[in-house]
C-alpha cells in the first residue's frame, strides 16, 4: 500500500505510473504483465541517436566505436577459417559457464599489464563487460538498494543499474576523476541516513565519458577509503591499455585482492563484435557471479573465445594495441586543436590522455539536449550531457567521441557544432534561454531523434 505525500496526495506506485506512462499507446495490453523493472528501461539517448548519426552526411561524434579498419582483417580471417577447420568440433560446441581455461589464463597475462596479479580460477568470461556488469549488479542489488557511481557515468553502466532497481548516488569528479573527499562525504551522508552502498562504481582509466584517469596517489586514497567503509569497488577498465603516454594505469585491483571486482574487456583493444569480456572477482564472488552466468546464457560463445584466444596467441596483439593507441592520439589531438581553433569563449574541455571522449562544458545558458537538433541540422553529433547523470544534471555538457571519424572529419564536425554553439550565443542574447527548446537553428523542423 502507498502512503499519502506531504502533499496528502496518494503517490503513484511504480506500476501505476507506468500505466500512465503508457496510457494510450499500443504497449498498453501488456502494461499489467510487466514487472516493475522494466520501469527504468528506456532507450539510451546514444541507441536514438544512432539511427541519425549513422547518416552519411553527418559527421559523428556521437557513438563510441573503435576503428575496426586498422585491424588486419584478411590475417583474422585466415585465422578464423583455419580454426573453424582444425577445432571446429570444440569451437562451436557448448563451453564451461565460467569460459574457456586457456583464454582464462591469457587474460591473466593481459591484466598483467595493468598490474594485477590474478589467477585463472577467479576470471569469469563474459559475454563483453557489459554481461560482467549485469552479473555483479544482479548478484549484490535489491531493488532500492545504494551504489555509489561518478558522475558523469558510464551510460551502459546507469541502465544495468536502473534495470536492477538500484538506487543511483553519484559522487563528484574533477579533471583528475573521482574525489576522495566528495566519496568520504557520500559515504557519510548515505551512513547518516542509515544506508550501506552495496559498491562503488568506478571507471579509474580514460573515463567514458569525461576521459580523465585517476593519477596514482588518488587511486590509493580511494582505495584506503573503500577499505575503510568495507566498500567493495567495482572497477571497469576497458580503455586501460589506451594510454597515449608513458605505461598503462596501475588498477584498483592491483593494489586489492579482496575488495575489488575488475572488470577488462576486449571491445577497444580487439574487436567489439566477439563480445568477449571478462571479470576477476574475489573467490567466493567468483563462484555466486559463474551461477549467474550460466542461469543467464548457459556459457559464453566458445567460438568468440577461441577467436580471442588464437589471436592473442598467434599475432602480436600488443603491437595492434600500439597501432590502435597511435590513431587515437592523432584523433584526440585533432579534436583539441580543432576546439581551440574554432569554439567560442566560454566553452571549456577535458584534454584525456587516452581512450575515446572529450567532456565538454558549452557557455553558461546553453543546453546541449536543447540544441541537439539544430546541430543534426547542421550535420553534426554530439551525446547530450544527461545521458550520463541519473538525475538530470549535464544539461550544459557533452561528450564527443574522437574514436571513429578521421582527422579531418574531427575538424569539420567541431567546426559545425562551434557554428552551432555561436548561433546558440546569440539566440540566448537575444531571447533568453526560455526560447531555445524545439527551435532549430536553420528555422527547420527538429529532426526526430526518438
Ligand atoms: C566504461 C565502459 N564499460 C563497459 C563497456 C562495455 O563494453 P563491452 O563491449 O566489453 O561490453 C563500455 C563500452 O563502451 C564502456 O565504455
């Protein structure tokens, strides 16, 4: 039964707001059957916008793809012929839940790098570490219950925590990531209120989306703290080997055997289409997170793993990984000096030493979500900053991906959107911020991005 607010209302419980929600819409028929979950599943602003941004016309900055053209492809094709004629018999067969033993041993070598001293046994392959982040979060939260997340934040990571019922606490970050001092307040401010997080989320390494990385002494203070409040961490690394200077970021779980779950993937350093990911779990988590696993997908493909495995056997996949780094700075370079070249005052930027994104803050009074149209308009996109929060803020940030577009695409897409931000300056010179929603720049319809 709900209680009467303050106001002496009846609030709405979650299935009736739903209903709402709904009311008129072809999904009605099913309203009643859906579980309350489901409430917090709604598409990504990112998933939108791929269908606009994939035009050929506009220049993306949206999405977070790496460039899969530099990869040797004919190589990988051989490989994967020659597999599936020698092995085929186990490549395409059902698999162990927590994956495959020699692929669990050579990703021990590859968090090596980082690092971490871990073991094969603890290593669960996952289906991308998008299977690894559902299976930690549906192993540990109960609807209502605390996680402590950046903010901004990881947008896939905001929707397994949504779809669980998680109650979503963001904890400030600064152009050196997440700030000790603002998690020892959240943590107290959710003690005072009687509450325990069940863990914090953390993207220490090139942070999607903000790209700043967390130097060392912070990582250990952050680490102190966790210790501390007996906090477990949750660390996704998946740009770690990124870097465009000097060796990789020592990780969280270097320094933490017990009270880190690491989560590494292969989508930036190999290819996203095999969804191999993995994570490296304290050992009883380990065994609760293989039980997922399996009541989830039975085992990970033994296909995508076996790919995995042969190549990081049989090329030099860290050479490839220095390849990839390489063209990631010349994009992330192109994109700043693009931005100093041609944004307007006001505007302000991260500068990340590896990884795909920039973080950028436009002029006071400006809306990024608002202002999307008029800049698909003018052939150019962005991800709007409330993508990111789970409470609304963002509304004057942006992430740009330097990822995927080359260099000079990266300079004719900032030079649209500093057209459209310097139109947006005079727009709100002129009539103040309240006439800014729906309008286009060019005096066209907004496109629907829905
Ligand atoms: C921070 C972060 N975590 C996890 C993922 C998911 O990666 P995967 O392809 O391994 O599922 C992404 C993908 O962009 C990411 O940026």
């Amino acid at each position: 039964m709900s209680s009467p607010s303050p106001s002496g209302e009846t609030p709405l419980s979650h299935r009736d707001q739903g209903r709402s929600l709904r009311h008129g819409s072809r999904l009605d028929s099913y309203v009643d059957a859906y579980a309350e979950r489901t409430l917090g599943m709604t598409a990504s602003q990112i998933r939108s916008l791929f269908a606009v941004a994939s035009r050929p016309e506009v220049v993306s900055l949206a999405g977070g793809m790496p460039t899969i053209a530099s990869l040797p492809l004919d190589v990988i094709g051989d490989r994967i012929a020659e597999l599936v004629r020698s092995d085929g018999q186990a490549a395409l067969q059902y698999g162990s839940g927590q994956g495959d033993p020699r692929l669990r041993e050579q990703i021990t070598d590859v968090m090596r790098t980082v690092g971490i001293a871990g073991h094969p046994d603890d290593v669960v392959v996952t289906v991308g570490s998008q299977q690894a982040l559902d299976l930690v979060t549906r192993i540990f939260i109960d609807p209502g219950d605390a996680v402590l997340v950046e903010a901004p934040s990881y947008v896939g990571a905001l929707s397994t925590f949504r779809s669980y019922q998680a109650s979503i606490h963001h904890v400030q970050m600064d152009d050196e990531g997440l700030v000790p001092q603002a998690l020892r307040e959240a943590l107290a401010a959710l003690a005072a209120a009687g509450t325990r997080p069940k863990f914090l989320y953390t993207i220490p390494s090139y942070q999607n989306p903000a790209g700043v990385s967390q130097p060392l002494a912070r990582r250990r203070e952050i680490l102190e703290i966790a210790r501390a409040a007996e906090l477990l961490v949750v660390e996704d690394d998946p740009y770690g080997l990124l870097g465009f200077s000097g060796e990789p970021p020592r990780a969280l779980r270097a320094d933490s055997d017990d009270g880190v779950i690491y989560l590494g993937s292969f989508s930036k350093t190999f290819a996203p289409g095999l969804r191999v990911g993995w994570a490296l779990a304290p050992h009883a988590v380990r065994e609760k997170l293989v039980l997922a696993a399996e009541a989830s997908v039975l085992c990970p493909p033994a296909f995508t793993q076996m790919v995995v495995s042969r190549y990081l056997d049989t090329t030099d996949w860290m050479g490839q990984v220095k390849v990839f780094r390489e063209l990631y700075r010349e994009r992330r370079d192109a994109m700043l000096q693009a931005l100093t070249a041609h944004f307007p005052p006001g505007s302000h930027w991260t500068r990340p030493d590896g990884g795909f994104y920039v973080w950028l803050t436009l002029p006071e009074g400006l809306d990024s979500q608002a202002m999307l149209p008029r800049a698909v308009t003018a052939r150019v996109a962005y991800v709007p900053g409330t993508a990111f929060y789970a409470d609304g803020f963002g509304t004057r940030s942006m992430r740009l991906s330097y990822c995927y577009p080359t260099p000079e695409r990266i300079d004719e897409g900032i030079r649209r959107l500093a057209g459209v931000v310097e139109a947006e300056i005079d727009l709100v010179a002129t009539f103040g911020t309240g006439h800014l929603a729906g309008r286009t720049g060019l005096g066209l319809p907004a496109p629907d991005l829905t």
